[in-house]
C-alpha cells in the first residue's frame, strides 16, 4: 500500500480492562469496595463499617498480608508464579523465634531470620539452579517445613511467657505487633510501607529490578545478554522468605502462640492480591504499588464479606474464583493482544 | 572389549533405571519384612492393602495428568469434596443416588480445570491452586466445618461388606482398586487414547500436527484425574462410613511424590499407571514400617515431606544434567574423556 508496510499495532494498543487493573486503576476498584461499603451501611445492611476500629482492623490485616505480598510479588515478576511455602515459613519462623525467646528478644529475631533465610535461600538454589518447578518445589519445601515444626514441636503450641519468666522480652515480643506511633500507626503497618517503597524503587529503579524484569518476561533473552539469571530468580525467592519472615514474627506476636497452623492461607490470599494488583503471572510486569493495592482491595472484600456474615470458608470460594477469573481475563486479553500468555 | 563391556553396563543402569520402581518396592517389601516387627502377617497386608486403595486409585487418574505434562493439584480436595457430597446426601436420597451425584461433581471439577487449562490456556498448576482453594470453601460450606459420619444398619453394613475380606487379603475395596488399576492400566498403554497423552505430553505441536485434538485430551486427563479422586474419596468415606475435613489434604503430597518415583515425568510424555500404583504401594509399606518400628505420626510427616522434596530435588537435578549435556553426543564426550586420561 504505497509502498508503506502496514504494522500490526494490536501489540501496541492498550486494552481497556488490563488498564483497569493496570496498578493504578486497581486503586479505582479499591474506592469502589469502600463506597460499596458506606452504601451498604447506609442502607442498614451492615454495621459499623466505617468507624475507626474497622478501618484499623482493615489496615492491620492488609499490613500483614502486605508484607507477604511484596516479597512474593519479586517471585511473580521474575516468572515463578509463587511461594507456597510462605504459611510453613510464617509458622516455623514463629515457632523458632518463640523457642529462642528464652535467650533474649534479640537472638529470637536473629534465630527466626536466619531460618527463613535458609528457606530462601534452599527455595533459590534449587528453583534458580536446577530449574525444579517452582509451584511444586515450594509445596514440596512447606511440607518439609511442616515435618520439621511436627518432628521438634510435634502437636504443641509453645507460649511466650512460659518459655521464659523474663517479661521482658515477651513484652518486646508481643509489641511487634500492638506498639503503635501515635495510638493508631501499627509496627507492621509501618514495616509494610518502607517495604512497598523499597521494593517499589528496586523494582523500577534499580539494575537489579531491570534485570529481574527481564529474566521474568524472556529468560533466554536475559542469559544471552549476559544477567545471571540463576542469581535473579534465587534473590527474588530469598527476599520473599525474607519478608515473609517478618511477617511470620508479626502473626506469632498477634497470635501470641508459636504452632504449625500460623499463616495458613496466606499464600494464596498474596498471589490473588498480586495477581488482581496488575502483575500477571507470566512475569516481568505490574510494580509493588499495583501489589499494595491488590492488598488493599482483598483486605476490604474480606472485610466487607464478613460483615455481611460470609463465613470464612465462603470467602475461600469466592477468592478462589475472583483469582481464576482474573488470571484467565488476563491470560486471554494478553493473548488476544499478540502478547504472550499466562 | 573395554568398548563392549561399557556398553552392557550402560544397558544395565538403563535397564535399572527402567524397572527402578520395580527393585525398590521388592526391596522395601523384603527389608520390612525381614526387620519391620509384626510387618509380614495377613492383618498387617490386609491394613497396607486397603490404605493404600484410596492413593493408589487417585494415582490412576493423576498419572494420565502428568503424563500430558499437565499438574493437578486438587486432588486430594476433590477426594474430600466428594467424600463430604456422597454422605450428606446419603442421609436424604440413600447411596443409590449420593454417590452417583459425587461422582459426576468430580468430573465436573476436572471438567472445570480442564477448560481452564485447555482453552483459556492458563497453566494448570495456578488453575488447580484456584479450584484447590474453591473446593476447599465448598467442603467446609457444605458441612458447616465440622465432619460428617452417619450411621444406621444399612449404612454399616456397606462398610463391613467393603472392608472385610472376601478372598485372602482381599476385601471387595481393594478388589475394587485392582480393577481399576487393569483397566485404566490397559486403558492407557494398550488403546489409541492411552497413546495419544503420551503424544501430547511429549510434544504438543507435533501431537496437534498429526492430527489429535489436543484440548480434548487435556480436558480428559483432567476429567479422569478428577473423576478417580472423586470416587477414591467416596470409596474412603464409604467404608468408614465418614469423611473428616482434611481426609484428602495428605494424598496429594503422597500421590505426588509416588507417581514421580514411579517414574512419570513432571515433563509429560512419560510414565506409566502401574509404576505409580506401585509406587504407591511401596511408600505406604516404607510409612507403614516407620509406625512399627515405634516412630510417631510426626516422623512419617516429616519423611513423607522429606521424601516429596528428595524426589523433585532429583528430578530437577536429572533434567538440569539433561540440559547440560543436551547436543552434545556420548561417543564424542567418551573420546574427550579418554584423551584426558592419556594427557
């Protein structure tokens, strides 16, 4: 056509729905849930919705799943889908902090990190280096770390303050999570934030997080041009463990027990809230702020879900489908766009 | 001469490598029998033989899966699911009708994880993280979060006509779980279907190249993987005329691990049902072994867990070594390293 070659430009065009959940859009759909809320309490159908210990309780719990989701969010960027063995990592990085408890505050830190980190670190070796599928090797490892809580601990629960009479450190302890600045700012809430701007300007400012997109979205691309690529996927899965060991620290300090069921569920909650925060499973796209938001959104439906009188397993389905459908709206519109697929 | 005697021993190890599952079930069997305290006695068999019917017919379906080079990981949910659907619906309408509801509930979910995974294309290890989590809310939704047993003369009956033993060790459930191995056994290897999961897990271009439908196949695995969960979980629930919540929760890992000792790559395009069935086997005599030998429950769910992660560690490391040496031919490397030697 005189002489101009026509290009295909369906790669080029935005498609309006993955601009919806695009990261700041999600924000949009987060509004909505919350004047969705004020409109159901106005019409009397629930309670208490908007008062300041419900939006509290809301801010607590997406602080928590907050700092699970921004650590795994690294893992879905660099195209390995998610850690399954977040909830055993929460669980046994808990039960180790309150067991070293007796030893002091610190080296119950320092005892819960460097478990966590050996996860990571073992997750990454083996991922990274010899390429086991990542979803199944986290199964894998969350059942080893459930066999190591079962093996020491076998069924007990082990408190704060009956494995130490020092006061002290359980109260440092149990401050993780209930110190708050002001009476209202959280310790987690905290945490999460400096983590959602850290891992923001890693991500999209850094060579590591240039690097680690590239390894996501065309890994043989990434090993020609000369990156690493076993190091990037093997620092994503550490700095998931490493987060969600900070996370672990704050549920066992809420929980003030150390057992083999803290955390369950958190690993799939993340990758939805990652997931419908705009990053898509095939990797090298969305940003940690598009993750806080996909946070943000769960938290709210989950609180909205139980004021309604949703039961917690109720929830389950409705996560699980939201997560599908999501994934598979993504997938679709991705391909239908000449882009590839989830 | 060195040349030949290279060779044969080559073919041992393939041959080693091929009937590995075999040698390691003969060798578990004849160590726990030797060593294993009240191990080798009719009761004892009779108990490995009816606990391991629920894994093993959930095998069946869930090697055909891996064998298309596809996961799934609801399983063991969807066991519980229709576990949890038979008996409460056996209260209203009787088994007559419950079961055959269960059932097709099974294959719905597979159906489900099929199209997901066949048409939309999303990968199947996240469309069965999702329905694991959906069927999950279901189970507990439907009963409330507490388990289900029921009772009754009828229902009892069921129960000791399924456990006790018909012939020598064999009460009418294993029978049942032998039937399922032949045929899904003869299912797969002897029929044009069978062979067309290899096809596809071994190389879906070329399989839908020459011609197969390679969704349909997809979503059959699925339904078939489906399906088999969904009945061994019913069989489970009928013969102890209750289904607990988390009855399926340990199958998957179990399940898992076995079809991958047996031999059936996550790759796809390889394996076989009864390498898997035996597989099964073998880990519920090494479980059971543990027990007598005086462990606790917790030891078993740590060597179990250990067990999974050994086997992935190995498969991962075999395709890693694979990769590496990938175009590279053995005569060529032989010569290179012969050449070494003489330097």
């Amino acid at each position: 056509m005189n002489g101009i070659q026509k290009v295909d430009t369906r790669a080029l065009q935005t498609n309006r729905f993955s601009k919806l959940l695009s990261s700041i859009g999600i924000y949009a759909i987060a509004a909505l849930f919350i004047v969705l809320g004020v409109v159901l309490q106005s019409m009397g159908i629930i309670n208490n919705f908007l008062t300041t210990q419900n939006m509290m309780n809301i801010v607590d719990a997406v602080a928590l799943l907050g700092i699970v989701a921004v650590g795994m969010a690294f893992i879905t960027y660099s195209g390995h889908y998610a850690d399954l063995s977040a909830p055993t990592t929460i669980a046994l990085t808990g039960i180790v902090s309150v067991e070293l408890l007796r030893f002091g505050f610190i080296p119950a830190i320092m005892g819960a990190v460097v478990v966590g980190l050996i996860i990571g670190i073992i997750n990454g070796i083996v991922i990274g280096k010899f390429k086991a599928n990542p979803i199944i090797w986290t199964l894998a490892m969350s059942y080893v770390s459930m066999g190591v809580i079962r093996f020491v601990w076998v069924n007990k629960q082990i408190y704060p303050d009956v494995i130490t009479d020092d006061p002290f450190p359980v109260m440092l302890f149990d401050n993780i999570y209930r110190f708050r600045f002001f009476n209202a700012i959280s310790l987690p809430l905290i945490i999460m934030l400096v983590l959602v701007v850290v891992g923001q300007f890693i991500l999209k400012r850094t060579a590591f997080g240039a690097q680690l997109k590239l390894t996501g979205s065309a890994k043989r691309t990434a090993k020609f041009s000369g990156i690493n690529v076993e190091l990037m996927i093997a620092l994503a899965f550490i700095i998931s463990a490493f987060t969600t060991t900070i996370a672990g620290l704050a549920i066992t300090s809420l929980s003030r027990v150390g057992a083999y069921y803290n955390g369950a569920g958190y690993d799939f909650r993340a990758v939805t809230a990652i997931v419908i925060g705009g990053m898509t499973l095939a990797g090298g796209r969305g940003s940690i702020i598009g993750v806080l938001g996909g946070t943000l959104v769960i938290g709210l439906m989950n609180n909205i879900m139980t004021l309604l009188g949703v039961g917690t397993f109720s929830q389950d389905i409705i996560r699980g489908a939201i997560f599908i459908l999501v994934v598979g709206i993504n997938a679709k519109t991705l391909r239908s766009m000449g882009r590839d697929d989830a | 001469m060195m040349r030949k005697n290279k060779l044969d021993k080559s073919k041992l190890l393939a041959l080693g490598d091929r009937f590995r599952i075999y040698i390691l079930f003969g060798v578990i069997f004849i160590f726990m029998s030797l060593f294993a305290p009240r191990f080798f006695n009719s009761y004892n068999l009779t108990t490995i033989l009816r606990t391991v019917s629920m894994n093993a017919t959930i095998a069946l379906g869930f090697t055909i899966v891996m064998i298309c080079g596809e996961m799934d990981l609801s399983i063991g949910r969807t066991a519980t699911f229709a576990a949890v659907i038979a008996l409460t619906l056996q209260k209203k309408f009787g088994y007559g009708i419950s079961v055959p509801i269960a059932v097709l509930a099974g294959a719905g979910v597979g159906l489900l994880n099929g199209i997901l995974v066949a048409k939309i294309k999303i990968n199947s290890f996240i469309v069965t993280i999702g329905t694991m989590t959906i069927l999950q809310g279901a189970t507990y939704t439907i009963t409330g979060g507490n388990s289900v047993s029921l009772s009754g003369d009828k229902v009892f009956a069921i129960s000791d006509f399924l456990a006790k033993p018909l012939l020598p060790m064999l009460p009418p459930r294993v029978l049942l779980t032998i039937l399922f191995v032949v045929v899904f056994h003869l299912f797969v290897s002897n029929s044009q279907w069978g062979r067309n999961f290899y096809m596809v897990g071994g190389n879906r271009t070329t399989a839908w190249l020459a011609g197969i439908n390679t969704d349909r196949i997809t979503i059959t695995a699925f339904i078939l993987s489906s399906t088999m969960a969904a009945v061994a979980g019913i069989l489970f629930a009928m013969e102890s005329s209750a289904a607990t919540l988390n009855m399926g929760d340990n199958s998957l890992m179990y399940v898992v691990s076995a079809t991958i000792i047996g031999g059936t790559a996550m790759s796809g395009g390889k394996g076989g049902i009864l390498r898997s069935v035996v597989a099964v086997l073998s880990l519920e005599m090494l479980y059971t072994g543990t027990i007598l030998f005086g462990f606790g429950n917790e030891v078993k769910i740590f060597i179990s867990g250990l067990i999974l992660a050994l086997v992935v560690l190995y498969e991962a490391y075999a395709s890693y070594k694979h990769e590496k040496t990938i175009g590279q031919r053995a005569v060529l490397l032989e010569e290179l390293a012969q050449a070494k030697e003489k330097i």
